[in-house]
C-alpha cells in the first residue's frame, strides 16, 4: 500500500498538522505502507517531483503538528484549464492535465491519495478521481477541508479557520497601538475572505474578546473605546456609506480614531465596475478569481473614508498572511487530529470524498461525497453572536 499526500491553494494554519496526524494514525492500523508527498500541490503531480517519508517522518509526526505551512509546498493549479498549464510549462501543448496527473499516479502506483485544500482544491481531487474511475484505475481519494475563510459547502468549520481568527486578532493588538502615533487615525485591518465574511467576523469577536480581558488606563488616554473596533465590514451586508460616514464622523470626533475590520472581498464588485468603466485589465488567477492582492480593497477603502472622516493619517494593514501561516491552536489541532483519525478508516476502508463537519446532519463529522462540495458559501449574519457585536459597536 502506498499513500500520498498533497496541498494546494493558499495556506491555512493545518497543513503541516494534518498531515502530521495522517502519518501518525496510518503508523498504528497500517504500519506497512509507504508514505509519500508531491512537491508544491498539483504541480508537483503534473511534473512527477514528489518526496518520500523516511522512517523518521514516522517516529517524529508530532514535529508536524508545531509549524504552520506545509513541508511538502503549496501552488495554485487548475487540472481543468490546459492552457495555464502549458503556459507554466507543467505539461506540454495538447496533453490534458486531468490524463498527466493520472498517469502519475498509477506510475507512482499510489493506492491512496490525500488532498488538503479549499473548495477548488477538492473539486480538483473530484475531477481526478472520476478521471481514474473511468480508466479503471482504483484509487481512493480522501480530501481534508483547509481554507481560512471558511467557505466551502457543506462543510460547517474549515481546518485552520479557528487558528487564523486568533492569530488576525493578536496581529490587530499590535496594530491597534498605531493610533497612539497620530491624531485622528484611520485603522483599516484588511482580513482575507473573497466571498465570505466568517473569517473578518471571527477576527472581531476574538479581538473585542481579549480586549475584554486588558486592563486600561483611561487617565492616560488608554481607553477600551480607543482601541476597541468601530465597524466590521463583510460581503455579505451592503454598506450605505453615507450612513457611515456620519457615524464613523461622530466616533472620529469622540475617539480621536477610527478602527475598521475589512473582509478583502467586500466592495470587490464596485472597484472591478470602475476599473472595467475605465477601460483597465481586472488581475485573475487561473481559476478565474479577481486578484485581490493587485486590486487593493483596503486601499479603496481607505479612499473613501480618509477625507469625509477628516482623517490625518490613515494605515491600511493586512494580517492574510501573518494569519494564515501560524501553527495550529488548540481548538484547531483537536479538530485535525479527529478528522484525520476518520480520514485514514475511509481510506483503508476505500471510500472517497471528503472529511469534514457536515451542516446538513447536524455538524457530524464525516465523509462527504465530492458532488457536495462548493465553494463561496456565504457567512450568515444572522447568527447571535455577530447581531450582538454590531449593536455592541454601534453599526
């Protein structure tokens, strides 16, 4: 039996982990088999560099589990699109991706292969995996839901997401001290999430939660109001900015700062309108997403608040990557170590999909077949806790 690993997509803090807590249960109900990674995701299948796990990987597993990233690399590669492929030299003009990357797997004679990504990632595996069928290969592919946005149906918590919630609030307590630099400052904490608002939200709570726990010095001008967030802006609300403006104005005025939490997708169909009205190129990935990192949100943003605030400085910060590349925390790595105790039973047992905390059978945890799997869901703003933050900050 040998059994492959591979991440793709953006990182999230479990990669590492989970793969760390596969080779661990894998060492104790299968023993015998070979263990085996493809370097840097989908590109690393496609040009057959892969890595194989020494014993040692197996006695030292719970290394793993203390760093953030992957060890065995991450890329963003669509198996669908051959034309990206060839344009970056994974294959060669008229292969199809789907046939190469299958190839592979038999020459590598893989039984088992575990994929660890968002929703492109797994729908990547599913593509793979009827691909194989239909050649008559037998393969099970078991997929682990990472993303720290937490957005892929049906799945209620993505690996990772808890982590990258903390780690955005602990970078924000630093930036947070900004406001002493100036009067009148702008905070912007741009926080990843291209469709949903979870992980902004999550940031937020856990921020405002710490807050909580602090001691101030409002004597000194060390005040909670000072520090505390003004506005959290996701995808999923429409903002009527003149409204906010107003409100924002008065917390100015109160406050001497103003501090927002900013979902990067929020805003996002507005910025491609101006810049397709202007005639400029909108920045995609493969997979067809706006490239948020080249639009800069956080900065448009801060375009439409500095002047009508009256602000005097204004620091737009991102805390993506900070976040997104920290070790698993402790809630995270009870959930990883859970699922990969199940994800290795489907994979001996021969069954295919994906682990994860299923929201239509009552958040269980277990197999989900690949045609389930979506990706985009949206964060519900109806739950308690964030109608409760916003009245709490007045939005």
């Amino acid at each position: 039996m040998k059994i492959a690993f591979l991440t793709s997509g953006g990182l999230a803090p479990c990669l590492s982990a989970s793969i760390g807590a596969l080779v661990a249960e894998y060492s104790v109900i299968a023993p015998e088999a070979k263990h085996m990674g493809y370097l840097n995701g989908y590109r690393g299948l496609l040009l057959g560099q892969s890595i194989d796990f020494p014993d040692s990987v197996r006695q030292n597993s719970e290394v793993l589990m203390e760093f953030g990233g992957s060890p065995i690399g991450n890329s963003r590669v669509k198996l669908t699109n051959s034309d990206d492929c060839v344009s970056k030299g994974y294959i060669r003009e008229g292969e199809n991706p789907l046939e190469i990357a299958a190839e592979q797997l038999i020459k590598d004679d893989i039984t088992i292969l575990h994929i660890m990504g968002g929703d492109d990632t797994n729908t990547m595996a599913a593509a793979l995996s009827a691909h194989l069928a239909e050649k008559g290969h037998d393969l099970t592919v078991v997929g682990l839901p990472k993303t720290v946005d937490n957005d892929v149906t049906p799945i209620t918590q993505s690996l990772g997401a808890w982590t990258a919630a903390e780690q955005g609030a602990i970078f924000f307590e630093n930036i947070a001290n900004e406001n002493t630099t100036s009067t009148r400052q702008l905070i912007i904490h741009e926080v990843m999430g291209r469709h949903c608002g979870w992980l902004t939200s999550a940031t937020a709570r856990e921020y405002r939660s710490r807050l909580g726990k602090r001691r101030f010095l409002p004597e000194l001008l060390i005040s909670r109001e000072r520090w505390d967030v003004d506005a959290v802006y996701v995808p999923e609300l429409t903002i009527d900015f003149s409204a906010e403006v107003e409100r924002l104005r008065r917390r100015m005025d109160e406050k001497d700062g103003v501090n927002i939490f900013l979902s990067e997708g929020t805003g996002v169909k507005m910025i491609v309108a101006e810049m397709e009205a202007a005639g400029e190129d909108v920045p995609r990935d493969p997979f067809g997403h706006v490239r948020l990192d080249d639009i800069q949100p956080g900065q448009w943003f801060a375009k439409q608040f500095t002047e009508k605030l009256g602000a005097e400085k204004t620091l737009v910060q991102k805390s993506g990557y900070f976040a997104r590349s920290a070790a698993p925390n402790d809630q995270d790595l009870e959930l990883i170590r859970k699922t990969a105790k199940l994800v290795s039973q489907f994979g001996i047992e021969g069954n295919s999909g994906v682990v994860g905390m299923d929201q239509d059978d009552g958040d269980k945890l277990g197999l989900i077949s690949f045609d389930r799997i979506k990706g985009g869901k949206p964060f519900d703003t109806t739950v308690q806790w964030f109608v409760d933050m916003l009245n709490e900050i007045g939005q």
